[in-house]
C-alpha cells in the first residue's frame, strides 16, 4: 500500500471513492467483474484508489472485493504523516533555535568594520526590536517623542517589555509632556512601573532613541521614517546614552500627580508653545515639537491670542515680545525677540 497520501487523496475518499466505499459496504462486497469497476468502467478509478488505500480486500474464494474497517486502515495512512509531521517540527525548531542562536552571537558582536546598520521597512524594524529587546540582560533605555503612541503599538510593546522586565533588566522611558493626557499611554505606564520601570515625561522635543545594554542603539533614519539605523559603536552609543541621561534629569515622573507638578508641566507646554511662536516656526513643526496634533497645537496658539487680547498671530508675537522686553528690564538684562511671521 502507498503511503504518500496528501490533501488531493482525503478530497477523493471524502467525496467519490468515499461514496463507492459506501455502496460497496450496503452491498456487502463488489465482484471482479461488477461492470462498475472493470477497465473503462465509472468507478475503475475510484476503485483502484480504495485499493491501494487498503480499505477493499480480495476474497479469493468468492472473487469479489470486501470492505476494511476504516480504523484498521487508518493507523497505517495516519501515523507515518504523524512521524513525518514531527520531524518536520523538529527540524523547524531546530533551524529557529540556530538561527536564534546566529542573531544573539550578531547583536551581542559589533562587526568591526560595519558599526551602522540600516533596517528599511516597519515590519523588519519591529522584528529586529523584539529580538533586540529579547536578549536584553542589564538595561533598556527608550525616548519616545511625537506625544502619544498608538495603542496598537503600545500592546505589542507591553508584552515585550514586561518579559525584560520579568528578567531584571532595568528600564527607563522618556515622554512628552502631552503624552500623559492619552488613556492608552496611562495604562501602559501602570503596568510597566508596577514591575519596575520608570517612565518620564519632558517639555521639550528629543528624537527617538532606544539603547539596550549601552551596547547597542537605535534611532530612525532622518531622511526616511521607515527606516531605522542600528549603532554597534560605543564612542556613539555612549554619547547618545549621556544625551538620554541629560533629558532624564530635566524630565518630570510620571506617576507625579501632585497640584504644583501639574501645574508646572502645564507651563513648561505654555512656554514650549510661546517658544515656537517667538522662533517663527510652522504649526506643523512646532506642533511635532510640542507632541501635540497640528489641531490641538491651534487651539494652544488661540488661547494664547484670548490671554494677551489679540487677534492675529503677528499681533501675538508682538505683544510677546513686547512682554519678554519688559521682563528683561525689570532684571536688568538686555534682551532681544524675534517677531513670529504670520
């Protein structure tokens, strides 16, 4: 009996083989000579496949085809697509944990003479990060900018960072400011400082970063967001680690909710939003540096018309500057503005 059986084959017997069979076992059995299954017949090819398959058996003394129980016969078509399924799985596993085994021995070993690597596509990114973040021993240090993160984004990280976590790795993440204002945000924060991560948050804007083990960094390419660049270098891993380590002393808690921290960040976003206004820049850049929507960065820039009673954004960066001089005599100090365009 044949054993290479495949999906084509079970399609067969559960259909037309399947009905033969059928017949054959009301009938009883099937003679050598039953019209149906002789050369040419309709059924010649059905029947040659319960053969084969072992589900019909000769008896000489009749000449006719007798029906095998299926469960006889199963063990004998089932078990070795068993045995091969297993080694297929085996060697699967094999090949997952020597190439496992390969990308540790890669990450861990800065190749000499290629300190940059570049990642190009979101998926390769994530795949490489997740790797990353998996052989993570000692310490994660993230920057996360641009406000608040996608939530889809926040629930594949949660199970990642949570198993470094669980590892002892030591974690710490940097915010904006306009990012404890999103509920996905909050919540991923619970559960991460809950098993030892510390999370902060800043006025001012940082580019994404990620450093694992201060052996190796991440950051995004600045001509292209789907784009990464890995850094094996250790001069530009730890000057990127002293900036990180800058903004962190300047950033506030994020589980601080006291009145007058509150009250603090909120005029850390008032002069962060006055500063762009001074500086001249788009909404569109200055909202991005902010962390906020171009939409809700306007609605900064309306209200600060409504405090200073102006209409226009040339009139407001007038009165702000007209303001900051004022302040610069009152300390005795000389001091300068540049007008926002409208």
């Amino acid at each position: 009996m044949s054993t290479e059986f495949d999906s084509a084959h079970r399609e067969l017997l559960q259909n037309d083989a399947g009905a033969l069979y059928q017949k054959i076992v009301l009938e009883g059995s099937i003679s050598q000579d039953d019209e149906r299954i002789v050369a040419g017949g309709p059924e010649t090819d059905n029947f040659a496949f319960l053969l084969d398959l072992g589900l019909l058996a000769l008896d000489p003394s009749t000449a006719s085809y007798l029906p095998v129980d299926p469960a006889i016969v199963q063990s004998r078509v089932v078990a070795p697509m068993g045995q091969r399924a297993a080694e297929l799985l085996a060697e699967s596993t094999g090949w997952a944990t020597t190439f496992a085994d390969l990308g540790l021995a890669y990450r861990r070993t800065a190749p000499a003479d290629v300190p940059i690597v570049e990642l190009r596509g979101r998926p390769n990114i994530n795949r490489f990060l997740t790797a990353t973040v998996g052989d993570a021993q000692e310490e994660l240090l993230t920057a996360q900018p641009d406000g608040a993160r996608p939530q889809a984004v926040l629930e594949v990280a949660i199970e990642r960072d949570r198993r470094a976590l669980g590892r002892g790795v030591k974690m710490r993440t940097l915010y904006q400011h306009s990012a404890r204002r999103s509920v996905a945000t909050r919540e991923y924060v619970e559960e991460v400082t809950q098993v030892g991560a510390e999370v902060r948050t800043l006025d001012e804007f940082f580019n994404k970063l990620i450093v694992v083990d201060r052996r190796l960094a991440v950051v995004p390419s600045a001509q292209d967001s789907e784009i990464a660049v890995v850094i094996h270098d250790a001069n530009m891993v730890a000057y990127l680690v002293d900036i990180f380590e800058r903004f962190w002393e300047r950033a506030r808690p994020y589980a601080d909710r006291d009145v007058s921290t509150e009250r603090g960040i909120a005029e850390d976003v008032h002069k962060m939003t006055v500063r762009m206004l001074v500086e001249g820049h788009s909404d569109h850049a200055s909202a991005k540096r902010v962390g906020v929507s171009t939409r809700t960065y306007a609605g900064y820039v309306a209200s600060l018309k409504a405090e200073y009673g102006v209409e226009t954004r040339f009139q407001l960066g007038h009165a702000i500057g007209q303001q900051e001089l004022r302040e610069n005599a009152r300390e005795g100090t000389p001091g300068s503005t540049t007008s926002t365009q409208e």
